[in-house]
C-alpha cells in the first residue's frame, strides 16, 4: 500500500468510526457533538503544506458541553517526506465563554500527535478572542515546536463576511515567531470565498507566505489555491 492511499485509508477509517455519532447529531436540533470530513487539494498549515502539496482527506469529531467545556480528535493525511509519519491526529480541550454579547474568549489546548514519528509531538496553547461574531484575534504558544524543544508565538488576526448569493468572504493574516537557530520569523496570509449547500461547504482559497517563510521552507511555502469540499454538522 503506498503512502497516498495509508494517507487516505486511516482519515477514511477515523471518519467511519465517527459516522454512528455524527448521525446520531444530525437528528439533535441542539447536539453537543459536531463533525467534520473534508477532502482538500492540499493541507497548508500557517502558510506551509503538510502534504507535499498533494490533496488528503481531513476528519474530525467535537463534544461540547453546556458549559462551554469542549474535546474533540481531528487527523490529516501529512507527507513530510520518505517514511513515516503518514497521519497527524490532534486531541483538543478546550472552554469558550462570552464575555460580552459582542465578545467570545476561547482557549485551547491542543496536542498534535504524528503515528510512527513520535518524537514530532507537541502541545500548543491556542486562544482565540471573537469580536461581533466576525473578527477573530488569535495567539498561540508551545515551547516544544515539532518536539524541537523550540519556543514559537504564532499571532493572526481574521474576519469573515457575507457576499451576496449565500457567499462568504474571509480573510486572514498570521505571524509566526521562532527561535534564530531554528528558523526566520515570517508573516502567512490566506483569502477565500466559501458557499454552504445543507450539510456540505465548498470553499476555493489563496494561500502564501512572505520571503523569509520560503527560506524556510523552500517551494513548500510558495503562494498556492487550495480547494475544499466539507461534510460536516
């Protein structure tokens, strides 16, 4: 089997062992749970492809309680070169609360795991603060990155807005700050539009980096359209 279709096969058997949930879901008005499948053209992360820009499949499942306590798995598909790893699965927990009624603070712990390349894992300290239910700031934080033992600070700011004819606009701007010894600081940008039809979303999105995130990550990092198509309740 080679590594495209392991890729797919374990997204594929994470999203099946979600389906008797997600359906369950799909007949509560108000469920706690939510899902997710995703197939997409390439997984960019902070500017960068996980998949040496070829397309994969993306699964994830979310339990949310009344009180704004939250956990949830999500894998990808990744291809960081020969050899494993094949799959990053995340764990998350998290709370989210409003603040005001024009004001929501979320914080996140999540915990990237990359089967049969261990020493790769990391947690990061994700918080996310929305303004009027469109404007996002975010900041994260790990002292491990890649289990590196490197220090980053990722910083974002991002809106979404209605277009005509059900579409959606968002738009995005990160900064991700590294240790010298590990690699430059650079900025990741990404524009999109995004039309909902019931349960699926198609979405056709621009991605990049400036020039110190090409130095460190080389043709990886180049400016590229990225395509979805999302199930997901």
């Amino acid at each position: 089997m080679n590594h495209a279709t392991r890729c797919t096969a374990a997204v594929v058997l994470c999203a099946a062992l979600l389906a008797p949930f997600a359906a369950a879901a799909q007949d509560e008005t108000e469920s706690p749970f939510s899902w997710n499948v995703t197939a997409v053209s390439d997984y960019v992360f902070r500017g960068v492809s996980q998949t040496d820009e070829d397309p994969t499949l993306q699964a994830g499942f979310t339990y949310t309680s009344p009180v704004g306590l939250y956990a949830g798995v999500w894998g990808s598909g990744v291809d960081f070169g020969p050899g494993d790893p094949n799959l990053e699965i995340d764990y998350l927990i998290g709370y989210g609360v409003d603040v005001t009624d024009g004001v929501n603070f979320d914080v996140l712990l999540n915990r990237y795991t990359y089967p049969g390349a261990s020493e790769l894992n990391y947690n990061e300290l994700i918080t996310t603060t929305t303004f009027a239910e469109q404007y996002k700031l975010r900041v994260a934080y790990t002292n491990d990155l890649s289990g590196s033992d490197t220090k980053s600070w990722y910083y974002a700011v991002g809106g979404e807005w209605g277009l005509p004819n059900d579409f959606t606009l968002s738009a995005n701007v990160g900064r991700t700050s590294l240790e010298t010894d590990f690699g430059k600081d650079y900025t990741d940008f990404n524009v999109g539009v995004s039309r909902q039809f019931g349960l699926f979303n198609l979405g056709l999105g621009y991605h990049g980096t400036d020039g110190a995130g090409r130095d460190n990550n080389g043709r990886l990092a180049d400016n590229r359209v990225v395509f979805t198509v999302a199930v997901g309740k």
